[in-house]
C-alpha cells in the first residue's frame, strides 16, 4: 500500500474516493481537500481502479495513473494514494474494496464518497445494498441534481440520511452525508482531448502530473 499515513486518529472517519483518475486533476482534489477539512476526516484515500466495471478501460496504464496520483498529492497531508485496486487486478468492484478495508481498519468509520449524479446508479453496483454496512455514504452535490423521490435508492437516503458530519465518527457506517463543495467543472475527457490536440492542460491538473504525462507521451 503506498503512502497510506501510519498515525490515524481512530474516532475519525477515513475517506474512500475510488475512480480511473485517467488523468487526476483539480476537480478530484479540491473535492478531496474540501471533504478533508470540513468531514474532519482523519485523510482521504484515493484510490484508482485497475478495471472499471462500468465504462471503456482507462488510456493510461494502471502503473501511470498511480504514478500521478502519487505526485499530484505528494505534499498534501490528509490526502493519501492506495493502490489495493491496482494490485488485486481484474475487475475493481466497490463492494470487494469496502470488504478489505473494514478488513483492515476494523471499527474505524468508513466514507464512501460518491457524486450525487452517482446515486441513481447504486443499484446498478455489484451487491449495492451492502455497501451502507461497510461505509457510511459521503455524497458530493453535483449541479441541478436532485436526490430520487421514490424508489430504492430513495428509500435508503431516507432511512439514513443525517445533517451533522461529526456524527460520522459515531458509527462504523450506516450513514449518508450531503456535504457541500466547491465544483469545478474539469472533466479528464475533455483533458485527453487537450493533449491530443496539442492544446495545453495548465491549470487543470498539477504541474507535476503535466510533467510526467509530457515525459511519458500520454494521451498523444
């Protein structure tokens, strides 16, 4: 595992932010920062898929993508790379991650943290209706989203939605936080597209990770 902190202050909660970070760029770290500080979070850790279940394979290799998020939080403290989904190989599914890590942390809370957008989704995951067990739910408002009104989903955040972020640390999981943040409308498509039409991707990523993918020729 790589750069996960050693001293972790068990009564706060530990963030699971999962995705392809095909590139990583400020959207994903503003939004980890954010959720760092205001969720009182003993870190964030990010963690990149090895196979997506639910869209095409990332561009970039797993050993690139980690090499970014390695640079890219490098001086950060509270925001930490785990790479368990790149070394396990095969397909990455959220509830298998979930699974290890309370594995690991035993009664440490959990937070799953996920795009409001993501939501109507859920039942979609492999064995969604046991992620509430494993992990609280961290939800990121996302623009014009409004959360389901009937149905499954809508029935969970119902049942366990709570408006005060220091509960988190009360219970391993069980819970469902909307926590406000600042959103940037970056996408790592539209990053792709830049490079590949030779249009330059500063101020959308950091210079370290600029660096690595102009060295390594990604998305070219």
């Amino acid at each position: 595992m790589s750069n996960i902190s050693s001293l972790i202050q068990t009564n706060k909660p530990i963030g699971i932010l999962g995705g392809t970070f095909d590139p990583i760029h400020f959207g994903h770290l503003r939004s980890a920062l954010e959720l760092y500080e205001h969720c009182d979070l003993a870190e964030v850790r990010l963690i990149p898929c090895g196979t997506p279940p639910d869209r095409p394979a990332p561009q970039a290799s797993r050993e690139a993508r980690l090499d970014m998020l390695q640079l890219a939080v490098a001086d950060q403290p509270g925001l930490v790379v785990d790479d368990r989904e790149i070394k396990r190989g095969g397909i990455s599914y959220t509830i298998d991650t979930l699974t290890s890590l309370r594995e690991e942390v035993g009664e440490q809370p959990l937070c799953l943290i996920i795009g409001a957008d993501r939501l109507k989704t859920l039942p979609d995951w492999r064995h969604w209706e046991q992620l509430i067990a494993l992990s609280h739910l961290l939800i990121m408002p996302r623009p014009g989203y409004v959360a389901p009104t009937e149905g499954p989903v809508a029935d969970l955040v119902i049942e366990h939605t709570i408006n005060d972020a220091a509960l988190l640390r009360h219970t391993p999981a069980g819970q469902i936080f909307f926590s406000p943040i600042t959103q940037l409308e970056i996408a790592a498509t539209d990053i792709r597209d830049h490079i590949k039409q030779g249009r330059s991707p500063r101020y959308l990523l950091p210079e370290p990770v600029i660096h690595f993918i102009n060295k390594q020729r990604l998305y070219l």
